[in-house]
C-alpha cells in the first residue's frame, strides 16, 4: 500500500479511532433522570436501553421526570428497585385518604414485558351493585365474585378516611380487587366495571390500621427476557462504567484496519 494514497477503509478506521472516545462519551444516554438513577434495560432515549422497553418508559428531559406509558395514559414512575426488578408508578387519580377523585382506571399493555406486582392490590370505590365483579365477570351464572372476601378491612380503613367518608358512600360499593383477578389483559376499565374511582396501594408501611400511611402507587414487574435472564455483556459493561463497550468498539477499529 503506498503511504501517501491511503486507502478509504484505513482512513475512516482512523477517523473513527480519533473520534470515537468522543462521540463515545457525548452520546445522548444518561445515567439518571432526575433523581432516578437508569440503568438497563430502561434508557433516556433513542439506542438507549433495551428496545422493547422504549416506548413505555421514557425521560422527560425539560421535567426531568421518568414516566411509565400504557394505553389508558402516562404515569410518574416515583422509583424502581432495579435488584427486584420493580417499577412503582404513581397514578394522579388514585383515591387516597387526602384525596377522592374520579378515574377511568388503569390497564398494562398485554404484549408488553410488565405484570402487575403481588403486592398490588386495588380497591374499586362506589361500585353498583349490579356490577359485574359481585358475579366474577363471567356472567350471572358465576359463582366466583372477583371481590377478596378477606378485603373488607381494607374497605373499612378506606371508608375512615375523611376524604372517602365525605362521599357517604355504604361499604358494599367497595371491592377490594387483585391483580389475578384482571386477568391476561392486565385490564381495569372502571366504566365497564361500573365503578367511578379507585385506590391502590402496594404495601402498609408498617401501619396495616392506618390508611394514611399506606404506599398509595401501582407496583409493577419487568422481564428482561423469557428466561429473565440478565445480558451478561450489559452487567460486564456497567461494572466497568462502559469500558468493556470502549474496548470492544476499539478492538473492532483495530481489525478494520488491517483489512
């Protein structure tokens, strides 16, 4: 090869050896958005991440708030317990002690990699009595009610809140109702339920008698794959804090140079 007309693929190799460390580090990936910190397989934009995961969850950059999108809206996630692989959101038209509003509910898409946490329970509020969940939602002929029979002391604390007591609502209109019971379409469609509001929470805080101090939210599990195994390749590349990619994209500029 004559040194003085090099070839095209040797100089775009140094090209990108040059530039490479540069674009490396000034990509538009973060490492947290507001005070949540984002690590696999969630990212902050486009080529961040794991694909599957880029259209529900998302990083507001002018707000820096880290939001969880499904067909019935977009929610605040408040944190993620990445050891656990859980996600809790926040929905603003959860009824809570403080606050009784109305809502349409709140649904998972079903193709996507989420499921409803264990610890989730839902309480459906000033439900009708004709409503389908005291038949099961199979029709009238069901003799299995979705309600939790072991749900009316949720109901009871619910009711003692001023926010709920205010709306003079009887106790039977509460249906305290678990994620299994929504089924594979992780659906909860208030209307269709014949319910106007909703409270959930994913735990008591250590305060199972008072409602107040309950983790009002929506728990969420995330699957990284079938297996749910974790990409060693991603774990290798976020114990070295991306040197393992650095190496790799310069061990690739290195064979491409001696083509």
């Amino acid at each position: 090869m004559n040194p003085k007309n090099p070839s095209i693929t040797t100089l775009l190799s140094s090209v990108l050896l040059i530039f490479l460390p540069t674009l490396i580090s000034s990509q538009t990936c973060q490492k947290a958005c507001g005070k949540l910190p984002i690590k696999y397989p969630f990212g902050t934009g486009p080529g961040c991440g794991d694909p599957r995961f880029q259209p529900y969850i998302t990083c507001n950059q002018q707000q820096q708030q880290l939001t969880f999108s499904t067909h019935t809206g977009c929610y605040p996630i408040t944190s993620i317990d990445y050891n656990t692989q859980v996600i809790y959101i926040s929905d603003p038209t959860i009824s809570t002690c403080s606050c009784t509003q109305p809502s349409k509910g709140f649904g998972l898409n079903w193709d996507a990699p989420f499921s409803f946490h264990d610890d989730t329970v839902f309480a459906l509020l000033d439900c009708s009595p004709t409503s389908s969940i005291y038949r099961g939602g199979n029709g009238k002929n069901s003799s299995f009610p979705m309600c939790d029979s072991q749900g009316g002391s949720i109901c009871s604390l619910l009711y003692s809140c001023e926010a709920i007591s205010r709306l003079s609502l009887p106790i039977s209109t509460c249906c305290v109702y678990t994620p299994v019971d929504l089924g594979p379409s992780f659906e909860m469609d208030l209307e269709k339920l014949q319910c106007t509001s909703y409270s959930a929470l994913y735990g008591y805080n250590g305060q199972e008698s008072n409602p107040q101090g309950w983790n009002y939210g929506i728990a969420v599990k995330y699957k990284f794959n079938f297996d749910n195994d974790y990409p060693g390749l991603c774990a290798s590349c976020e114990k070295s804090n991306g040197v393992l990619w650095d190496k790799t994209i310069s061990k690739y500029v290195t064979q491409l140079e001696k083509k």
